[in-house]
C-alpha cells in the first residue's frame, strides 16, 4: 500500500507531506482546488509523462516521492529481486522534473528508466478513472481479471510450459529448415573441404612447431656463427674458455685451503660450476651440429607452410587455427548427413507438443466461459446499482482471430458493455464515458476482490461522476468495502461517499491576490463534519447542514484518523 507522499513544488503544490493507512481514504474540496493534482502526482512518481508544466512557476523543479509498503505485494518483491534492488519491506519511487522539462525517475535511490519504473508502479498501484494509466481498456487487464476471478493459475502454468516448449522447437527446426534448403549444395562443399583437410592431415601444435622451424632455418648462418662464439667462451676457447679458467681457479685454490679453511666452500662453489659449463657446451655442440640439416628439409618446411597458409585463407582462420578448422567442418557434416532423421523426430515432437497444448488451451477456454459468465453477471449486478440501472455487462470469449501458440492461451477475451436500455453492450472503450468508466472499473474490481480478495493500492478518480442521492451512497459502500480488502483513495465531490471514508483528506486552494497554492489537510471528525457540511450546503453552512454531516458520520462504524506528518 502507498504509505507516504511527498510532494514538493508540483504544479500549484509548494509542499505537502502525507502518512496514508490502509482504508478508504477520500479527498475532497471545491472544484479546481487541485485534488486531481494530488492524482497526477502519484502517477508522475510511477511513471507518468512529464514537462516543464509540472513544474510550480519561479522554481526549478519539482519532485515527488512515494513509498509503499511491499508486506502484501510478492509480485513487486519478486522483480525487486530480479532487478537487483534491495527492498527491507518498501520501495521509495521518487520523481524528479526539471524547468526544462527533463526528469529523472529512481527505485530506492537507484536511477532508473521510466519504463521500469511504470513496470514496477503497475504492480503497486491501479488507478481508475479519466487518467493515463487507465488499465480496463487493456485486452491483458480483462484477461488477467477473468483469469484472477476464476482462479485459474493451475490452467495457465501448463498452457504458458507447453507454449514456451513448442516455440522452443519451434526455432530448432526452423535452423534444420533453412539449412536443409541449400543442404545438398553445402554437403557437397563440406564433403570436398574435410576432405582436403584431411589430405592435409595437420596435427595440433604442428603449425606452431613449422613456422619455429621455418624461421630458425632462415637464420641458421647468424645463429651458428652466435652458437660458436659462445661456445668458444664457455668450453672450446683452447684454455681460456670458462671452463678452463674456472678449473684453473679450483686448483689454485685447493693449495691454499690448509691455510684458511674459509676458502674451500668458495672452491667448492667454483668446481661445482664445472659440471654444467661442459653440459653448456656440449649442448651447443649439439646445436650446432643440428643446424646442418640437408637443404631438402629447408625446402619440405616451405612447401608444407605454404600448403598450411593457403588453406587457412580459403577457410578465413589463422594457420594455427587450421587443425580445429577440420573437427569444426566435420561436426558440421555430421549434423547434415543426420538433418533428415533429426528433422523427423523433432515434427514428431512438435505434434505431440501442440496436440497436449491445445488440449491444455481448451480446457482453459473452458473455465475461462465460466468464470466470464459469473463475473459479467457479478459486474451487471453492481453496475445497476452505481447509477446505470439499464447497465449490461458481458465478457466475451472467443478465439483468437490468428489461433497460434500463445503463452496465455487462444483466446481473445474483450468486455462488453451497454451503460443505457436498448444499447446493444460493445467494447467498453467505444463506449464508456469516462465517469461511467470509472463506475464500470469499480464494479468490476469490487467483483474480483470478491472472489480473490486482497487488491493493489487503488486510486478512482471521480467515480461519482454523474450520480448522487441513493446511487452515490452505494458508490461509497462499494468503495468502503474494497477498502476493508486493501487501500482506497477517492477523488470526490459527494458527501454520501466520503461520509463512508475511513480517513479524509481536505485539498483547499489558497491565492493571496499574486500566487496561488494547494494545501492538503487531514482531517479530524470536527473538521470533516465542517466539510461535509459545506458539501452538502455549499457556499453557506447551515445548522441542519451541520447535523446532517453529523448524521452521515455516524451511520458507518467509527473509524480511526489518518496522522498527518505536515501540510
């Protein structure tokens, strides 16, 4: 539920700050005092579109913030976690729009993309009325709603498993399908490439090993004019090669050892570096004799390197990626030359997977019919009593016009509505005016918290459009009573339905002949029977009208105050 609003210049809103409870909570004032401001705040914080005229007129920006309470709302818990922010019990939505029209939307402190946060702000609240965010419209929203209504989330998991496994398959033999139309062609390629890499027959690591050798051969004369020199200063130099001098030093140390005994380990150090000088230089003696190959190896090494670079050129790899390019081909070849059977096998699959969908998709049709009948007629019952007494209500369920595999189904479920006698019911949005619309919406929630009960924070916007006397009191028991199953906010003008409100909310606007501001005030019972009483009575409050708020108060059971933080 929406705990906290805060709202800093917003339109003609400097400052206001408000602690919500759970309830019906209404708010009320004169006409133009900016309570649809107060509605366009909170969709500006979930969301909404914004510009520069938002923005209260001599300041920068304005800003709005709303926090909800996320102890009733796993579906908000859930993409917090898969978002990655952390959440502690509440979300903070906080909206920032410049002078310059340019805004700024955040999740708990992190920045955000507005569509983000309209995802998040859709599963918080639902707003109702002549609003952007009007949901009843949506073929998605009147599915969900037969669907919540019937409680059918164990139909729709094997629906939307087989859907994603048929599509899945799907791509699979799409990929099969698309190669098998230029498959002989490319077999016959393949074929000839695998063969000629296997004429090639290069093993791993041997391109390294012939691009070394290759180079090595190419400097033999420097490498062996280097490999003498060295070996001449370290074993080969006719005594005063390292070796020589370093046992020329062993033994002139060895005369003097019995005159100080300190000096044998450093003729150990000496004599033990004897051993691998001589190994050094038979090494490079050995090197040296390696470097006179025969001049056909020169020339093998050439040719097998241009064979190597050809190759890797027809195929676009480097040469040492050659040998993998063979393994890579042959897989190829091998998934080819199988295509036929695979391709059988996964049709098979295919049918089998459709057939059990379309099973799982009617009987999902059919409770989809039984739950639309029960709530079409739950909806024309309370549409009758909230001022359209000629009201119909039907929700139609019909196939969908291309019937494919659909995560929810095949159906195509459109509400129907006729708010007048001897009007045929068409799509609601063709023919709902937008009071009548917000009736319809209420109805239609009051019908499915009902069944499922529990609801998001809602938010009707002149409900009582239209209405009063008796229908306007059922309006206010029809949002009394969602309000006992979660959060309600109503933007009225009817004392009969804020009488029945937990909590009251006065917008005044105040003008001091240069600037005009909005103000919100909670109200205690005094002030809302001073309110009611202008609603009821208008420009001048009467006596009677006092006791007729006061008669309007007492009918509904007593209820506790709303806190207010500041104003």
């Amino acid at each position: 539920m929406l705990t906290h609003l805060q709202i800093r210049d917003f339109a003609i809103i400097e400052a206001a700050e408000l602690e919500l409870a759970t309830g019906l909570t209404a708010l009320t004032g004169e006409t133009g005092a900016g309570k649809s401001i107060l509605v366009d705040a909170v969709l500006l914080a979930i969301g909404g579109r914004a510009d520069a005229g938002v923005v209260r007129h001599g300041t920068e920006r304005a800003e709005i913030t709303a926090t909800f309470e996320l102890k009733d709302q796993a579906a908000a818990r859930e993409w917090l976690a898969s978002q990655d922010i952390e959440s502690d019990g509440e979300v903070m939505l906080r909206r920032v729009v410049g002078s310059d029209g340019r805004s700024r939307a955040y999740i708990n402190g992190q920045a955000q993309p507005l569509n983000q946060v309209r995802a998040l702000g859709e599963l918080l609240l639902d707003i109702h009325g002549q609003q952007e965010f009007l949901t009843l419209i949506r073929r998605e929203t009147q599915r969900s709603l037969v669907d919540a209504h019937g409680g059918h989330e164990a139909l729709l998991t094997p629906v939307a498993t087989l859907a994603r496994a048929c599509r899945a398959v799907d791509q699979q033999l799409g990929a099969l399908r698309a190669a098998a139309t230029e498959r002989d062609s490319r077999l016959e390629l393949l074929r000839y490439q695998v063969k000629e890499l296997e004429a090639l027959a290069l093993k791993a690591g041997e391109a390294e090993e012939l691009f070394a050798e290759a180079q090595r051969l190419a400097h033999r004369g420097r490498l062996a004019e280097t490999a003498q020199a060295a070996l001449a200063l370290v074993y080969e130099g006719e005594g005063h090669d390292a070796h020589a001098l370093a046992g020329r030093a062993t033994v002139t140390l060895r005369n003097v050892f019995e005159l100080d005994p300190q000096l044998q380990p450093i003729g150990a150090f000496i004599e033990e570096a004897l051993i691998p000088l001589k190994e050094a230089g038979h090494a490079l003696s050995a090197y040296l004799d390696a470097l006179e190959v025969d001049p056909k190896r020169q020339e093998l090494v050439e040719q097998r390197i241009a064979s190597i670079e050809q190759l890797a050129r027809k195929h676009h790899v480097t040469p040492t990626e050659l040998a993998g390019q063979l393994d890579t081909l042959a897989t190829e070849l091998g998934a080819l030359e199988r295509a036929e059977t695979t391709l059988g096998e996964l049709e098979q699959r295919r049918a089998k997977l459709a057939a059990d969908y379309g099973k799982a998709a009617a009987e999902l049709t059919r409770a989809r019919r039984k739950s639309a009948q029960a709530l079409a007629e739950a909806v024309t019952s309370l549409m009758r009593g909230l001022g359209m007494p000629g009201g119909v209500f039907e929700v139609d369920v019909a196939a969908m016009a291309e019937t494919g595999i659909e995560i929810a189904g095949v159906d195509a479920i459109e509400f129907r509505v006729s708010a007048n006698p001897g009007q045929p019911p068409k799509p609601i949005a063709k023919v709902a005016s937008g009071g009548e619309l917000s009736r319809i919406s209420l109805a239609v929630q009051v019908a499915a918290a009902r069944e499922v009960g529990g609801a998001t924070c809602m938010i009707f916007d002149e409900v009582d459009a239209g209405v009063g006397g008796a229908v306007a009191e059922m309006v206010g028991r029809e949002l009394a009573a969602l309000g006992k199953r979660g959060q309600v906010l109503c933007v009225t003008h009817l004392p009969q339905v804020a009488s029945q409100a937990d909590h009251q909310i006065r917008v005044a606007k105040l003008s001091d002949g240069r600037a005009s501001r909005t103000v919100l005030t909670v109200l205690g019972h005094d002030e809302r029977v001073e309110e009611l009483a202008r609603m009821l009575a208008g420009v001048e409050v009467t006596a009677t009208a006092r006791e007729h708020a006061r008669e309007l108060l007492a009918k509904p059971a007593a209820r506790p105050a709303v806190r207010k933080k500041r104003s």
